[in-house]
C-alpha cells in the first residue's frame, strides 16, 4: 500500500493543483461571506505577515514592495481588508479588482485552494474622514524559512516558560500562562495511551508546544505513560544545500523520567540548530525513534502542521502506527499528515477532536474532520473543495 502511495501522490499532487487552479477564480473568492470586525487587528503566530497598504477605494499599492519573495514564499492565508463606507455598500467590485491585483504578483495566490482568504469588513468608521483612516490593503500570511533569530526567539520563548525548576513557585499557573494547551488537551483525552515514544518537532515556531511538553512531567510526576522522547531540529545547523535525506540529523533522544531531565533534552536540541529551510526530518526522527525505543507501545509524533515533510519518501520505512498531534491548525490542516497517519495505520490529534481509523476509509469513502470535509482518492487522503 505504501508503494502505492509514493508513486500515486506526485501524480495526485500535480493533478489536484491542476484541478485547483482551473475552478477558482477571483469571483469566486469575492463572493465569500465577509468578515465583520470593528477594526482589523494584525495577529501573527506561527506565520510571518507582509503587509500591502492600498489606499481608500483604490485597488494599487501605495509602496511597490518588494514582492519577490512571493514567487516562492508558502503562503497559507491571504486578509483583503477594506472598511464599511459608504455604509452598508456592495463593495464587491473594489474588491474584485484588488483581488486580481494580487493575482497579478502570482496566479496561485488566487487559484490555489491551499490558501485561506479572509473577506474583513471593518466597521468602525462614521463618516469619509475616518474610513480614510483605517487601514486597507491585502495582508500575507506565509511560512518563512527558518533564521538565526528565529532560533534565538525560541530558546528566550522556551527559557520564558520553562523556568529552572527551582524557580517553579507554582507549576498549575506556569501553564495557564502558555498561549495554547494543545499537548495537555490531546494526552489528557487519551488515557490509555501508555509506554509512548514521543518525537516531537523543536523547529521554528514549536516552542509553546515544546514548553507544554516538558511542563507535562512537573505536573504529571506520577503519570509514567511517556518513556523516550525523541526531540528534532532539522539537521542541526547544516546548510540546506548539504542535507541528505534520511541522514539529516539534530535528532536527540532521552528517557522522560523528570522536569530537570526533558528541559535540559528541550535546550540542547533547540540551542544546536533550527534547521533553515521550512520542511522537517519527521520520518527520519520517526525511524529513529523505531530504533531507540523498539518496545514501545505508542510513537507520538508532535508535528508543525505548517511544516511540510521533508523525507516523505522513507514513509514505505515506517512499519508501526504512528499517532499525529498536530500543531498550528489555526490555518487549516496538512492533508499530508492525514496521510502519514493513514499509511501507518495511525491517528491525528489537535486541541479540539481525535481523528482515528484512518486506514480503515474505503476508496470513495467521504469524512469532515475539523470542519474541513476529506475523500479517499486512489488510497489517498484529498481535501474536497466546493465548487
């Protein structure tokens, strides 16, 4: 089956990119359901924004940017903010027209289903004057690669919330100050869970979900369920250009017996590289976890679902079921995990829902799982897009 997949998801991959760009257009996009809001407020996490100011109904840019990035940049989601004046008015062919202003920097910008417009209509203006005040433009959420700074962001990020553990004055509000629960919420659902292996992504963006981790094993001193952790980083700090796969490397292994132990396992692997390009060694780490931890019960793999897989190509490698807590779904969720745990005879986890039996779908056999619907296509699991 594995074969299988590996030959069939270049194929369905061009040939749904074909299929994306044929149906969606403009229009299409300026029909959706607007957003209501006040005032837009730019909100970033886990992705980088390039903002491109446009003036009051106008559709051209103020500032030509620097839009070179766009050639190549992975955009997850793209905002088309304007306001509610004059009040209450169909705006729509302003708005056309600045959509196709950006589907002239890059057509897939438009065509391609990957990516989430946002239709946002602030409505916090009286008259002409304050409209003209308020921002309009198109707002880019996108991965970026992986810098220096990034790594240096994350160890201050992590160090924040992983204090030394004789600082810890109380560790039940320690973790209500982390921004997400997504690690808590998925382990505390699945109880019967036990002798698991934890391979967990420290790239990037990851470090809420790395801090949610290791606070696990101050809160949880009884609960024994985790007994290797297998902590990544993409290579270390190798230069992309000389990364192998399968041989990529910055992978770290310890046994999950204490607080002190996990954190000081988290900041080594951190400290030593953040990986560069976007894409991550998740098989790899997954084989090598397979290796370090043979008698497991349960391989956990706690992902960056904006990072896409690297090594896809050792999945025929990957003989056990592997269990996908995926972090980062704010924008949407990686078919390619689906994918990976479909082939593993796995699951997918997020904050909000369990998805199980993946393998056991039947060709055709149509599923939603968190509000985005799925079909089973040549044994591979595809988003499904309303025409």
């Amino acid at each position: 089956m594995k074969t299988l997949f590996l030959l069939f998801w270049v194929s369905v991959a061009a040939t749904f990119s074909s299929f994306a760009t044929e149906i969606r257009t403009a229009t299409e996009i300026v029909g959706q359901v607007e957003i209501q809001r006040p005032r837009y407020l730019l909100k970033t996490s886990s992705l980088k924004a390039e903002v491109f100011n446009m003036p009051f109904g106008e559709s051209y840019l103020i500032s030509e940017k620097d839009k070179l990035f766009l050639k190549t940049a992975d955009v997850r989601q793209i905002d088309l903010v304007f306001t509610d004046y004059p009040k209450g008015q169909d705006l729509k062919k302003l708005n056309l027209n600045r959509i196709k202003e950006v589907e002239s920097w890059r057509k897939s910008l438009v065509s391609d289903y990957e990516i989430t417009w946002k239709i946002i209509r602030q409505t916090d203006c009286k008259n002409e004057a304050e409209a003209k005040t308020m921002f309009h433009g198109i707002v880019i959420h996108y991965k970026g690669p992986q810098t220096e700074e990034d790594r240096l962001m994350e160890i201050a990020v992590t160090s924040k919330y992983l204090p030394l553990e004789e600082d810890i004055k109380d560790p039940i509000k320690l973790r209500k100050s982390l921004p997400d629960s997504t690690i808590f919420k998925v382990f505390e659902r699945n109880k019967n869970w036990k002798n698991m292996a934890v391979v967990a992504d420290m790239t990037g963006s990851m470090a809420p979900y790395t801090a949610q981790l290791v606070l696990w094993f101050k809160l949880k001193v009884n609960d024994h369920r985790i007994q290797d952790l297998i902590f990544f980083n993409d290579g270390d700090s190798t230069p992309n250009s000389k990364k192998v796969i399968g041989s990529t490397g910055g992978i770290y292994h310890d046994k999950g017996n204490n607080y002190k132990q996990v954190r000081e396992l988290a900041m080594k692997t951190i400290r030593a590289g953040c990986g560069g390009d976007a894409p991550e060694n998740d098989c790899e780490a997954l084989l090598y976890a397979y290796k370090v931890a043979p008698k497991a019960s349960e391989y956990i793999l706690i992902a960056d679902n904006l990072a896409p897989i690297k090594d896809i190509v050792l999945l025929e490698k990957l003989n056990k079921p592997v269990r996908i807590i995926l972090c980062g779904t704010s924008y949407g969720i990686s078919a390619e995990y689906l994918n990976l745990a479909r082939e593993t005879g796995g699951s997918v986890h997020t904050m909000e829902a369990d998805l199980e039996n993946l393998i056991k779908k039947s060709e055709g056999e149509k599923f939603t799982f968190m509000n985005q619907k799925y079909r089973i296509e040549k044994g591979v699991v595809v988003k499904e897009y309303a025409k």
